[in-house]
C-alpha cells in the first residue's frame, strides 16, 4: 500500500521516512517531494509498505501525530 505523509518538516530527506515507517513494517520504498524550483523538500512524501495490514496501522498510529514539531499527515495515497 502506498502511503502518502503530509505536513513534513524541510529536514525530513528519504531516510528519516524510512527509519520512522520501518518499526511498523517492511517499507520497500520512500520519497521525500522535492521542489523543482527551490530544491528543498515541498513538505510531503510518499512511502510503499507491501504488507496492507501494517500500512494500516501506520496510518492509525502515526496520523496526527508531531514529529520535528509538525503534526503530520499520513493516508492512503490516491494514484492519478
């Protein structure tokens, strides 16, 4: 299941995602979004948990929780 992570600190990069999102399950992929023009993170990213059961849970877990300061956002990602 694709999460997408909302309302991200412009310090959060790939591998913070990974670690956070990895103690609730496996994560086989994470992207911090970053801003063509400015090169810095837009504040939101996409992270990929194979197992829905622990996508779930994130979800419940994690979703409005703060974290570097920021209450974050987490959902299930809405593909075009």
């Amino acid at each position: 299941m694709k999460l997408y992570v909302g309302n991200l600190d412009e310090k959060i990069e790939d591998s913070h995602l990974q670690e956070a999102f990895s103690e609730y399950g496996k994560v086989v992929k994470v992207k911090v979004i970053i801003d063509r023009i400015t090169r810095r993170s837009a504040g939101f990213g996409f992270v990929e948990m194979p197992v829905e059961d622990e996508a779930l849970k994130v979800i419940k877990l994690v979703n409005g929780g703060i974290w570097e300061g920021k209450k974050i956002i987490v959902k299930k990602a809405f593909d075009k």
